[in-house]
C-alpha cells in the first residue's frame, strides 16, 4: 500500500503547555485508523495538524512534519486540501436548516463555486452518494428532521461526493446510541477510503478500526493492530484502572473492560448510608 500520509516528530505547544509530543507514524491508502486515549490525551489536537487547522498564535511553537503526498500540509492551499480531506465532525448546528440534498451538495465545493449550476454528472455523484448511505429516500427533507446517525450519514454522503482521499472523523458515534453507533462505524469501515477517526469508545475501535494510535498526555504510547494496542498493561497504565481484556468469540477482536479498584468502590454499609 502506498504511504499518503507521513507524521514525523510532529510536536506542538502553546504557552509552554504541550499538546502533542514528538509524535512520529504513516498513514497507508486504505487503511482504516482510530486514534484512542483519555479526554486531553491529545486526540483532537492531532487530527487538527494533520489538517493544518492547528491553533496559529505567538504563544504556539510547532515542529516536526507532515507530509501528504510527499508534500508539507502547509503548502497546500484551503482548497487543495478540500480536495483531499473531508471532515466529519460531532455537530453541525449551522447547516440545520438546510435541505439533505444542499448539504451533500455542499462536497462538490472544493471543484465549483457555490452558486454554479450542476451538470448531469453533479447530480449523479449526489444520487449515488445517498444512495451509498441508504438516505435516497431523505434528499428533500430538512437535515433538522433527521436522526442522529442519519445526520452522521448525510455527512459522509457529501464526503463521497467530496471525493476526498482521507475521511476524517472526530468522534463520529458521540450521541447516537447503540444501533446507530454500529451503523455509521460499519458504513465507515466499507468505504474503501482511508479514514482517521477519533474514538471514544475503546470495543467499537476494536470492532471496526484496522489499526490503533494510543496517546497519552500528548504521547503517542502504542501504534498497531487491536490485538498489540489494547494490552490490559498498555490499558491500565493509561487510563489509570485496572482491566480485563477478552477475545469476542464472534468477531476475533479484543474486548476491554474496566473495573474500579476494589478500595474506591463503596460497599454495601456505606452505599446505605448515602440512600
């Protein structure tokens, strides 16, 4: 597989305050990435340099690379890097007034002015798009009216039509529940792109996610396989609790779970006391 991304000794800081810390990895075509960690382990912050949407101020020091293409992020125009990235985020309050359909269409933007008629072939990517993610049936309706992970769909639907190389997604199952947490992952992890997504949810990077970046504290501590990165030893370590990790019988990948230790938890006397 041929290397589209490369991160080396990527190191940023601001107000002497480290964010990320000499962070060094390859991403490959295809591959289907998920970075993992506790809240202010640095997870949001790397997908921002990847895309060169860092916060800029006299205050930030940043160093190291990255490449895209053999090319440094930074020589890249906004539009150039539309071309490549398509981003999925969390919410999308601005755009809830909006129909379906303009908000795939929105994908075709890094290609043509907002305002330009569609041709023939526009139309078609948008059709195919929704149809890709099951939404045909939604193109009209205002995005408001649909469910959280038909929101999450729509948004992958105009990064088809986007035609980006790297899907990016930060936290991309927050507030959906379980059925559509499954949904939006397993759509993710058949789209034959590459994809670097945030993860909170350490069973679902499991699942669905080919290869793991575990950070801590602005480090990266673990790069590989579900198998090699979620180590009850690794695990432990950075999250602080001691764990348990189990083979799932059906599909073959790690499963992690965590317990307090035996002296935080209240036992029953006390727990009476508190009710």
């Amino acid at each position: 597989m041929s290397i589209q991304l490369h991160v080396d000794q990527l190191h940023w800081q601001i107000n002497n305050k480290i964010i990320l810390k000499n962070i060094s990895f390859t991403v490959s075509k295809g591959e289907v990435i998920g970075i993992i960690g506790p809240n202010g382990a640095g997870k949001t912050s790397l997908l921002r340099c990847i895309t060169n949407q860092q916060q800029n101020t006299k205050a930030a020091v940043l160093s190291g690379s990255v490449l895209l293409k053999n090319k440094a992020i930074n020589h890249y125009s906004a539009k150039e890097l539309a071309q490549h990235f398509a981003h999925v985020t969390q919410k999308a309050e601005a755009i809830f007034s909006l129909t379906v359909i303009d908000i795939v269409r929105m994908g075709l933007l890094p290609y043509k002015n907002f305002f330009a008629i569609d041709g023939d072939h526009d139309k078609q990517q948008i059709k195919l798009a929704l149809k890709k993610v099951g939404l045909s049936h939604t193109e009209k309706m205002l995005y408001s009216q649909l469910s959280g992970g038909e929101q999450q769909r729509v948004l992958i639907a105009r990064a088809l039509v986007q035609k980006a190389q790297i899907l990016i997604l930060d936290e991309p199952t927050n507030h959906l529940d379980v059925y559509y947490q499954h949904q939006v992952l397993n759509l993710i992890s058949q789209l034959n792109i590459t994809v670097i997504m945030t993860v909170h949810d350490l069973n679902l990077a499991s699942q669905y996610c080919q290869r793991l970046l575990l950070l801590e504290q602005g480090q990266l501590i673990a790069d590989g396989t579900p198998e090699e990165v979620l180590t009850v030893a690794q695990l432990s370590k950075v999250f602080r609790l001691p764990c348990l990790v189990e083979q799932d019988n059906l599909f073959h990948k790690p499963r992690v779970f965590f317990s307090l230790p035996q002296t935080q938890t209240i036992s029953s006397n006390d727990r009476s006391k508190h009710e």
